[in-house]
C-alpha cells in the first residue's frame, strides 16, 4: 500500500479529498478540519469519559476527540485507510 503525506498525516496515494475540503474550508491547520461539526457534537455530552469515531477515515476527529476525552475507540473498516489510520494514531 502507497501513502503520501498531506499536512504530516499518511493519506491513500492519489486520495486528494482532504486536500480538496482543507483548501475549499480555508482552515489554518489540518486538524481544523470538520471542527464546527465537532464542536457541536461535543455541545450535547455531559460528560468526557468515551467517545467512540466510527467510520475514523485517517483520524483527524479521533486526534481533536483525544484532547477532550479520556478515552476514544475509533473504527475504521477499509483495510487501506485503517493502514493509515494506525499510522497517524502512533502521533496522537
């Protein structure tokens, strides 16, 4: 399996989707990126214990749930992107 890098996190080789939504949203980290979607998610929790990202993709949301909750179970089923996924976790 080939991964480039986008912004320091493994991607699917020739997988220009984050790099389409970070230059469309005019984010200024990579990690910005569907933060008011999380944001709001985040408004309804009472508590920060466990949350879990289903369908993780690369895991971008995983990274900014890890700095507000305790612990994350995150899941990703497509074998290549899970590859990338465990590669850009070891940073988080």
């Amino acid at each position: 399996m080939d991964t480039d890098l986008l912004y320091g996190w493994h991607v699917l080789q020739g997988d220009s989707t984050l790099e389409r939504a970070f230059n469309k949203s005019k984010i200024s980290t990579i990690l910005d990126y569907q933060k008011d979607q999380l944001d709001t998610a985040i408004s309804f929790c009472k508590n920060f214990r466990h949350t879990i990202d289903i369908g993780a993709n690369y895991g971008l949301m995983s990274a900014n749930m890890s700095n507000i909750f305790k612990k994350v179970s995150a899941f990703e089923i497509v074998p290549e992107i899970n590859a990338c996924f465990k590669m850009n976790a070891k940073k988080i």
